[in-house]
C-alpha cells in the first residue's frame, strides 16, 4: 500500500468518525473513540510500514 492509498484510507475512516461524533454528548466516549482510531491507524500504517514479509526474529543476519 502506497501513501495515496494510506492517505484515502485515512480520510475515509476519519470522515465516518466525524460523522458518528456529531450527536456526541459525553467528552468520556468522544475521546475514547478518538483514541480507538488513532490506535487502528496507528496499527495499520505500522503494519505496511513492514512490508509484506514476515518478520523472523531469530533469522540470521548476513
């Protein structure tokens, strides 16, 4: 996945949260959902920023 796709990905899901958090009364739940998105992007640009090959923690170095 490229940065055009993370950057659409990105827009994407941060316009879905904009739209649930529009009826949000309660601070608790509008941070906790911010902060569960944050965490799911977060993973996710982690996760391609490793590439597609599995990760080997004991593979030898050469």
């Amino acid at each position: 996945m490229n940065q055009d796709n993370l950057a659409k990905k990105f827009k994407e899901e941060l316009a879905s949260w904009y739209a649930l958090q529009e009826d949000q009364t309660s601070g608790y739940e509008y941070e906790k959902s911010f902060t569960e998105l944050w965490l799911k992007l977060g993973r996710e640009v982690f996760q391609e920023s490793l590439g597609d090959g599995v990760y080997q923690k004991n593979k030898k170095k050469k």
